[in-house]
C-alpha cells in the first residue's frame, strides 16, 4: 500500500494541478487573462525590477514560456520592457497602469478561488503541505543533479 501512494502522488500532484489551472482559466476567463498571465503580472506587481530571467526561476518556466507570454501582456498593454541601467543585455520588466488595473480587478476572484481550495483546511494543515512540497521538489532537484 505505502508502495502504491509513492507511486501515484506524482500523478495526483499532476491531476490537482490540472484542476487549479482549469478553474483559475474558468475564473479568469471574463477578464480575457490566462492563469499564467495572471501569475506574471502578480510576481512583476511583487518584486521591484524584475527581469525575464527571473521571472522563469521565480515560476518555474523555461526562457521561451515567459518569453512568449511577456510579447502577449506587451501587446495587451499590461507590461514594457526597458533595458536595466547597468546590463544592456537584460530588460527589466514592468506594469502600466492597465497591467496593475488587470492585477487589481481580478485579486477579488483570486483570492475567493483561494479560500474556496483551502476550505475546512487549517492553516498548519496548509503548512506542512508547504513542507511536504519544499522536501518533495528537493528530492526532484536531487534526482536530477544525478542524471
């Protein structure tokens, strides 16, 4: 038995995250923003001079994800790009006013999504999960460095 949740939590880890981003894409649909639109301009909303670079390591996307997304958000109007004083090859990334519109308009249905997922969880329930994750994303980390 302890055998075959070892075996299935990748799967599960893969099927609940499938379910949050179908359901953030449902909740996020009437405000013409993707999930991982939305989680740009949130993390460029939260972090002073950004670069694409950082973006990735920040959600865990390769360079031509974030890449592809910041000409979408460029093009929506949400994000400029400007290169960083001190390194010309790197652009620092951030919001117009329309882009920090989009983040403050949607933080409403974001933040009842979230209240809807963790109901009847506490919040040290919520904790050790973040705690699972962090040892479970090491391992992965590991097992990689190996191969």
């Amino acid at each position: 038995m302890k055998n075959k949740l070892k075996l299935s939590l990748p799967l599960k880890i893969s099927q609940i995250a499938n379910k949050i981003n179908q359901s953030l894409s449902k909740t996020l649909k009437e405000f013409d923003i993707a999930p991982e639109q939305r989680a740009i301009l949130y993390m460029i909303e939260s972090e002073s001079l950004i670069n694409q670079n950082e973006l990735g390591l920040h959600l865990g996307k390769d360079k031509t994800t974030i890449s592809r997304t910041l000409d979408v958000l460029e093009k929506k109007g949400y994000i400029l790009r400007k290169y960083a004083k001190n390194d010309k090859r790197s652009k620092i990334i951030t919001l117009t006013s329309l882009g920090k519109e989009a983040v403050n308009v949607t933080q409403p249905s974001i933040q009842y999504f979230r209240e809807a997922v963790l109901y009847d969880i506490s919040y040290e329930e919520v904790e050790k999960f973040f705690i699972l994750l962090d040892k479970i994303s090491l391992n992965i980390d590991r097992y990689n460095s190996e191969k």
